[in-house]
C-alpha cells in the first residue's frame, strides 16, 4: 500500500499558516488519532485529503509525502492514493445532498458479472481517458472566451471612454453591445463601409464634442458686375467736352481746376477785381473762361463726380460686408468656412481694389476732359459664387442648429461603428477560436456521454445494491434502537424513509448516524480496495449522545479493521479516550523505538505568530495520553503556566484564558453539583476572597471563548496578567479541596520513571 507520512508543508490553508513538519515530529503510522479543540484546524486537515480523493486542487500551498515520494497541490488532480474520507463535507455532499437527492449506492461484485466488470473497467478507464482530454478542451476553451470577452471589454471600454458626453446614450457601453454589433458586422461579411478617412473622423469627434450654438445670419451682399463697370468706365474715358477752349487751361489740367473754381467764386460775389492780385478784370476775360467752362462741361464733370459717387459707395459696401467669427460656427464646419471666407475675402479685396482704380481713372478724366483717355485698369477675375459657398456653410450651420441631437447622435453612431470595424479583424479570429475549442468541447462530451450510456447499461446488469442495504438497514435497527429510518432502494440508489415514507427534517444525530453507517459500509465498496487504502474519519461523532457514541465507536473498529491506513481527528474527549484505550492495545504498540509502534497521537495546537492565530500539529501531550480525562492535561497546562518564571511569550499565553474556563468549570461542576446555573452562581456559592473571585471571573470571560480558542478583538498587552490570574486560580483550588490539590500537583510534577 501507499500511505501518508507526513504533511511536508502547509501554507494558507485554513488556520494553517505557514506550517511545515517539525524535524523531530515522528511520521504518521498505519494508525493515527489527533486530538483537537474546534477552530484548530482538524477541519482543514480533512478537507485537504478529501481534495485527494476527489481529485481537486486544495486551498492554499499543499506538499504531502507518501511512500512513493512527494504530493504536491497541483499533483492532487491525478493522484496515485486509494482514500476514502468522513468528515462534513461527506455528509452534505453524498449523503444528504443541498437541494436533495437520493443517497448514491454502493456497488459489489455479482457472482456472474465478472466479464461485465471487465469490460465496465475498460469503459471507465476510457471515459476517464476522455474526461482528462474534456477537462483540457474546457481549459483551453476557458481561456480562448477570456481572450475574447478582454478584447470585448477593451474595445466597448474604447468606445465608451471616446464617447462619453453628458447624456451620451454612450455611457453605458458595454461588453455586450459591442459583441453583438461586431457578431452582426461580422455576419454582414465587408465593413469597410463603415470605416472613415482622418478627416472625416476628425469632423464627426468635434461634431460628438460640440455644444448646442445659436444660429447665424447669412451674407445678405452681392459681388458687382466688374466688367459691366470697366465698361461703363472705359466709355467715359472715352468721351470729351466740346467748348471755346482756351488753350493754356486745356494742357493745364491743375490750372484749369483752379481758375474754374475761382471763376465760380467771382460770379458769387459778383466782383469785377481779380480776389487774387485786385487789379480790374479785362472786360472780355470772364466771357472767354465762361465759354472755356461752358454747361457741356460741368454737365460732363458732374457725371463723373456721380459714377465715382457710386463706385465709392460699391467700395463701402465691399468694405462693409459683414462676415460670422468661425467660432460662431460648429468645430466640424471650420475647415470649410474657413475656405469660403477666404475666397470672399479675396473677392472682395480685388473688387475693391479694381474699383479704386476706376475712381482713379475717372478723378485723372476729370483733369482732361477734353481728350480721350485710354482705361489702364487690369481686371481681377473674381468668383462670383464665393457668397453663396459662405451662405451655404452657414446653412449647414444653422441646420445643424435645428437638428443638434440627431446630428450628435449619428455621429458618436458613425464613430463606434468605425471603431468596431477597425477591431473587427481581431474580433473574428478570437470568436474563430472560441467556435473551434468549443466544437472540441461538444465532441469529446458526446464521446463521453456515450461511454456514460454504456457504463449505465452494464451497470444496470451487475449492481446489486440490495445486499448493502440491507446490511445498513440493520446497522441503524442496531443504532438507533428502532426501525423508524430505512433506506429504500430507488433505481440506482437508495432512500431514507421514516415509516416507508420520504424522511422529512431528520434531527443532527440522525444524520450523522446514517452518513457514519452509510461511509463505514462504502469501505465494501468495490471501487475502493480498503487493504490498501486511507481512511479518514473527521469528528464521526459529532451530535450523538453518549448510547450512539460508544456504538460509533464499536462499528468504526469493526468496520475499519484491515484498512490500509487509518485517520481519525476528533474534539469529543469521550470518543478520544476510546480511541486511544483501542490504540493503546494494537499488537507492537509497546515497543520502545516510537517509530515501530502502529499507531501514533498528536494533537493539534494554536498559537500566535505576530498576532495572527496559526495551528500546528505535535505530538499528543503525556497526560492527554496517559490518564483518563481531559482534566490532567488542563490542570497540567494551568500549573505549569502559573509556576513559569516570565519567560512564556505573550502570544504562548492567548490559549491559557480558554483552558482555565474549562478547568474551573470542570472543577466546580463536582464541587458545587447542587447548585444551579454557569460559572457566575457556581462562583457565588464558594468561599473564597471576592476580590480574586472577580479577577478570576473578569479575566476568564473577557480573554476565553467557549469551547476554541478565537482570535482576539482585544489588546495583546491585557493578557500579560495572566500568569497571576492563574495562579488565583489554583489558589482557589487548593482552598476547596486541598487533598484534591496536593494529588494533581504530585501527579503534574512527578518524573518519567514515578509515572511509570
């Protein structure tokens, strides 16, 4: 057989913390009892070696060592231990399992099912075969829809984090909603309709981040006809005054200005001197400059100063023209504003630039008008829709104003759709993958649940369970002392019954009694060879008054006998005192060399490592092993904490309060048997000095913690009182019984060889 020797390390498992095997510990033997208080952690031990047998990975950091070498954690998945194990777990999850069900049979062997059996192991070993590549495919597969859920939650994370805006339908992007828009893309076959340029995708962000604007005005101005007025220009320019010229005035344009405004200004004041030199003015020189400055001319000069009237009114205008600020506009128009303005600008520069040469050719005909002037102005081409391209930017604008939501929204919209078709790639080949493991998946099931099939059929045709169960329905007549409970064979499995009916609300001891009876006779069970295998029994006593428990006791001795290796952990001290005396008489137990006995004690203790309450296991304490109540080994922990010289450690003494309550209440319990009620009135009732009686009492229910030791909500410093407490304590004993006191005290102190 291959046993368990010792438990090598055991890190992070329940209140074990960082427990490794002490080097002068003996190894565990073919029979095991480990005693222990509740909360240090039998509990834990059990379930790692249930992890065994069901082949699941253990809390915590796990390094068992066997026959055949070392078990670690992972090593627990494919182990190479027959182990069978009772403990809580068992119970609720076999026999009396959450939402019901009915008890799991127990299978022998028929007479004439031996070829069957045969090829049933052929089966199972096949379907554990597929269950293993099941197991993987599941892992594999496992992994491949992580991979694809982390890219979906990275791309909607993407999305979301672009597109979040107050009242954003974006906000609440998930997982989900990208999944099944890129399953749909995907369907679809091509998305690269849905992707966009940079440009495009640079207008539709300012378009998602834009505020609600107010609309602007469009451009009310017209660009005038430049070659219609060149035209117009160029025909003046052309034309000229017909007059009784004088010839000096006709080359002398800056002459002529000058004495035509002082021959107005003569005829005003009606003077016959010249207003310059005050001589007489010859009496034919008026008449001459009037006909020089006839009606024809100042007709013709008052034209022109008209036409340039009008064109530099059409200057103003172009001056004036009015255009929006771009910030006026929406983020995602600038660009094309900005264009237009632009060119308007431009247009407009030119077309007052071309007109301020007109005026200029007009203001130089004006100083000739009585030649034909040639018109020297080049023309700027000038694009006559560049107000239009502005009004229309402005249009979109001010549509955009009108529909400011459902524009906002279809572009946050176009952008998500861009980005879902930019991931989609990635996308498909992870959801290729996932497709693929889980079509591998599918296979190996169906493969599986067709072994199932047949293994069920041949199971069928060679169990015979009934045997069993009559056997266990005569182990419980014998147990409970009634037939009330039964258990009823139900298609592959059995039933619990009270009175041939379903049993409803069974009492803990119940349960513990069938589940006990129902584990001890699965040892028969053909699928587990218990000359060879480990058992485990965790508290199999728990709930059962002192009839059930010696009757416990007496079919676990019967029941295991033979078995391989044998575990059993327990907190009762009436069960361990059984075990124990059982141990005690096993054939070799009396050799001296610890390690060629059969059967070993340990016992599980706690302590405090930096605060922190952490189990271990050591060997059974000598008075725990040798006599016969839980009493001596108390006491024995209370007096030598009492007669310690200071040099136990704060955290040695956190176990000390607890040990105390149940020594003081074991003591007064035959001390003080007539009177009624706990620790408080039993206290009352004995003689002894108050003030130390309340110090005892204080102490105890401020520092223990009914029936384990629990981690402390308190100051560590507080309990440094309590070797002086304890003390009180034994003070308190001797002072009751004396003679009771002096014998404990001889039988705590007395040397190896005085015991034996």
């Amino acid at each position: 057989m291959i046993g368990i020797r010792k438990i090598i390390r055991l890190r992070n498992g329940g209140i074990f913390r960082d427990f490794q095997w002490p080097t002068d510990l003996p190894e565990f033997g073919r029979y095991n009892l480990i005693y222990g208080w509740n909360g240090t952690g039998k509990t834990t031990i059990s379930r790692i070696l249930r992890a065994l047998e069901l082949r699941q990975q253990p809390d915590g950091e796990v390094v068992l060592c066997v026959d055949n070498g070392n078990v670690c954690a992972k090593d627990f998945l494919n182990p190479k231990l027959s182990i069978r194990v009772f403990n809580r777990d068992f119970i609720y999850e076999n026999v009396f399992r959450t939402g019901g069900g009915d008890i799991p049979p127990i299978f022998v062997l028929g007479k004439e099912s031996i070829e069957k059996q045969q090829r049933l192991d052929t089966l199972k070993a096949q379907r554990t075969g597929k269950q293993q590549e099941l197991d993987a495919a599941k892992r594999t597969k496992e992994q491949a829809e992580q991979e694809l859920d982390k890219h979906c939650i990275n791309q909607a994370k993407r999305i979301k984090e672009t597109l979040r805006r107050k009242g954003s339908a974006y906000n609440e992007y998930d997982k989900r909603r990208y999944r099944d828009r890129a399953q749909q893309m995907a369907s679809e076959g091509d998305a690269s309709e849905y992707r966009l340029d940079a440009a495009t995708r640079d207008d539709l962000l300012r378009q998602h981040e834009a505020t609600q604007k107010s609309k602007v005005a469009e451009v009310s101005y017209q660009l005038p006809d430049l070659q219609q007025l060149a035209a117009e220009v160029r025909q003046m320019m052309q034309k000229t005054v017909v007059s009784s010229a004088i010839q000096n005035l006709k080359d002398d344009s800056v002459l002529a200005d000058w004495v035509r405004h002082g021959l107005a200004l003569h005829k005003d004041r009606k003077s016959n001197k010249c207003l310059f030199c005050e001589q007489p003015l010859l009496e034919n020189r008026l008449k001459d400059l009037e006909a020089h400055f006839n009606t024809e001319y100042e007709r013709f000069l008052q034209g022109l100063e008209d036409y340039i009237r009008r064109l530099k009114a059409l200057e103003e205008q172009a001056a004036g023209v009015k255009l929006p600020h771009r910030t006026e506009l929406y983020d995602d128009l600038a660009a094309e504003y900005d264009g237009a303005e632009q060119a308007l600008r431009q247009a407009l520069d030119a077309v007052r630039k071309c007109i301020s040469e007109l005026i200029n050719a007009l203001n130089e005909k004006k100083s000739q008008p009585f030649r034909a002037l040639p018109l020297r102005v080049q023309l700027a081409s000038v694009d006559n829709s560049v107000v239009d391209r502005v009004n229309n930017v402005i249009r979109k604008h001010n549509k955009a104003c009108d529909e400011f939501d459902q524009r906002v929204q279809e572009a946050r919209d176009r952008l998500a759709l861009d980005m879902i078709a930019e991931s989609l790639e990635e996308f498909v080949q992870l959801q290729k993958a996932v497709e693929s493991k889980k079509a591998e998946v599918d296979r190996i099931s169906k493969k599986i649940e067709e072994l199932t099939q047949k293994i069920r059929q041949l199971e069928s045709d060679i169990v015979e369970h009934r045997r069993p169960a009559e056997e266990l329905n005569e182990d419980l007549r014998k147990y409970l002392g009634h037939d009330e409970l039964r258990l009823e064979i139900q298609d592959t499995g059995y039933t619990i019954t009270r009175h041939g009916k379903p049993a409803q609300n069974l009492s803990e001891g119940e349960m513990t009694a069938i589940a006990l009876l129902y584990f001890l006779k699965s040892l028969e069970d053909r699928g587990f060879d218990k000359n060879n295998g480990i058992v485990v029994l965790d508290d199999p006593v728990s709930s059962l008054d002192a009839h059930a428990l010696y009757l416990a006791f007496a079919f676990i001795c019967q029941r295991t006998e033979g078995c391989g290796q044998l575990f059993i952990l327990t907190h009762n001290f009436t069960f361990f005192r059984q075990v124990r005396n059982w141990f005690h008489h096993l054939k070799g137990q009396r050799k001296s060399d610890i390690t060629k006995r059969p059967a070993r004690f340990y016992m599980l203790d706690c302590a405090y490592e930096n605060g922190i309450r952490c189990s271990r296991i050591r060997l059974l304490d000598p008075l725990l092993e040798q006599y016969e109540s839980e009493y001596h080994y108390l006491f024995a922990r209370i007096y030598r904490a009492a007669m310690d010289t200071g040099t136990a450690s704060l955290e040695q003494n956190y176990e000390l309060p607890n040990m105390a309550r149940r020594l003081l209440e074991a003591f007064l319990a035959f001390r003080q048997p007539a009177t009624s009620g706990g620790l408080l009135q039993k206290m009352q009732a004995i003689v002894f000095d108050e003030a130390e009686k309340n110090r005892i009492l204080r102490f105890l229910h401020t520092h223990s913690h009914s029936d384990a030791v629990g981690d402390p909500g308190h100051d560590p410093s507080l309990l440094a009182e309590a070797g002086s407490v304890l003390k009180d304590l034994l003070e308190l004993i001797e002072t009751q019984d004396k003679a009771h006191y002096d014998e404990m005290v001889k039988l705590v102190t007395a040397k190896p060889e005085e015991e034996d």
